[in-house]
C-alpha cells in the first residue's frame, strides 16, 4: 500500500497529462456537470445567472449584437449563446459534452436569431468562419497547456471576420497566490460527484510556481476501476497574455475588468483581443 499511495501522490511534470474530455463527457459527470452549470449555489462550472446576464449586457453595449455572428466556445449549456441570440445575433455554439449540447438546443429561444450547436472539440474540429465575435467565457484557456492555448488562439484568429473580436477571460496571478498545495481523502468525495458507484478518492493538490499552474488530482477508486483526472489551470499575469496572444498573430489587444462581473478580488480579468 506504501508503494502505491507514494505512487499516486507523486508530483506530475506540468500539462503532462489531458483528461479534460472525461471530465466533461463521461456520461455521469456531464450530468453532474451539466447540474453543476444551472446550479445557483455554485459558481464551478458557470458564473449566476445574473453575472452572466451583466455579461452580456456588456458585450451587446461595446459591440452590439442584433444582426452579428457570434460563436461560443466551450458554450456549456447555452447560458451565454442563448441570450445572444435572443438580442438577435447568428449564433454558433459549440461544446464537446453532447449533454450540455442537448440541453442548450432544447433551451434555445423561439422568435430570436438563429442558434447553430455543435458537439466538437474546438481544439481539434473546424470552427465557424467569419465570425464577428468568438467568446470563451469562464477562464476556459486557463485548463490548456501552453501548446494548446497557441493551437486554440490560431484557430480562434482565423475565425474572426475582418475586424472582429476574441473576447474571454483568465484566472490571474492573484488567483494563484490564494492556492495551497494539500490532500483531501474521503469516501464518495465531493458527496458523489464522481461515480453513482460506492468509491473513495484522493484530491491532491500541487503548486507549480514557476508556471504559475496549479492541478488538483482526483483518483478515484471504485470497487473494480481506479483513474485519475487532473484538473490543471494556468494563472495569468497581463504581460503574459499579451505575449501569447501576439505570438499567435492578434494585433490589438485590451484588456477589461471583467465585462459587468465584479472582479474587485481581481482573481480574474477579461481581454478582447482582435486581428
Ligand atoms: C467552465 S465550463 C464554461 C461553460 C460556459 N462558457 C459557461 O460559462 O457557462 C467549460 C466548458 O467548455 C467545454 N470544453 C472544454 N474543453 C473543450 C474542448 N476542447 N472543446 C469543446 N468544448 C470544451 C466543457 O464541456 C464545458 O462546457
């Protein structure tokens, strides 16, 4: 038992490991995932409804929405492509957790502009073209390592129409200086979110500060399967965005507080960032 708990507590080597698509689609956490997004008792997967309702205000006032093509990254349930399509803009959503997916199409408002979902990997498949607008909101670059982000924002950048906008958000370096490294054990840990199976796991979580990364690592141990999520995230200093948006070809860049949402603990931060 020594050999094998000495094992999984060993520090992984940074963004070695990706399990982000079990996370999101192994059919019993999408559906805790998917509760987790329309829960207003936890901000984890998806801000309030009345944040994302101030988001949206906000990105309608800087660059309108009725008549604009605008895409979702990583659109989750709908809860931002919807209401952009209420205020009458072309939306394209796109997730890779067909759960989220189905939730969204059969949310999706009548008598507003027209809503496209797609279940794809926007690391992997073709995004929408000529897009005014491409959002990915809730600090979704944060999980991807430094050579995913770039093949992201590339992709990203040759999706925007002439003049249009990439707008999204990151965790900050001050979100980071708030992480401690430490180990959670318990039987069904997180009250059963990770098997509708009897289970016992391990949350170990580790610092890298030089990157300025942090992983919680889940093992989960079920009676007849033991795996493992690693739940990496990336904190952001401005210069550092700066530096990987230029190095993927956006020209301007700005940065906001954080689009109507109260980012006074400053943990995260919004950019737009166009061509
Ligand atoms: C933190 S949630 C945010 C969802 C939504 N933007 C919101 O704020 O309500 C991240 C979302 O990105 C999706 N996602 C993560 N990686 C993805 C990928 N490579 N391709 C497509 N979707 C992805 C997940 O399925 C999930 O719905």
């Amino acid at each position: 038992m020594y050999t094998e708990l000495k094992k999984l507590s060993e520090r992984p080597k940074v963004f070695s490991v990706y399990t982000a698509d079990t996370l999101w689609t192994d059919p019993h956490l999408a559906n805790q995932m998917l509760q987790t997004h329309l829960s207003q008792d936890t901000a984890l997967a998806s801000r309030p409804i009345e944040a994302i309702d101030r988001v949206v205000d906000w990105i309608e006032r800087s660059f309108g929405l009725d008549g604009a093509s605008v895409c979702d990254l990583g659109c989750g349930p709908g809860l931002y492509a919807n209401r952009y399509a209420k205020r009458g803009a072309i939306v394209h959503g796109l997730d890779f957790s067909c759960n989220s997916i189905d939730y969204a199409r059969t949310h999706a408002p009548s008598n507003a502009g027209p809503v496209t979902y797609l279940v794809a990997d926007y690391l992997k498949d073709p995004l929408p073209e000529n897009q005014d607008l491409v959002t990915l909101i809730y600090c979704d670059l944060c999980p991807l390592s430094a050579v995913q982000r770039q093949t992201l924002l590339a992709k990203i950048l040759q999706a925007l129409a002439p003049g249009g906008k990439f707008i999204f958000d990151v965790f900050s370096t001050r979100a980071f200086e708030g992480i401690n490294e430490g180990v959670v054990f318990g039987r069904n840990l997180m009250g059963g979110f990770w098997s509708a199976n009897d289970y016992f796991a391990f949350q170990h979580t580790f610092r890298y500060d030089h990157e300025a990364v942090s992983l919680d690592h889940f093992t989960v141990i079920e009676k007849d399967r033991t795996w493992d999520v690693y739940n990496w995230l990336k904190h952001f200093s401005q210069e550092e965005i700066q530096r990987e948006l230029k190095q993927a070809g956006f020209g301007s860049i700005e940065f906001t507080e954080g689009f109507g949402v109260d980012c006074s603990d400053e943990t995260t931060f919004g950019v737009v960032a166009s061509a």
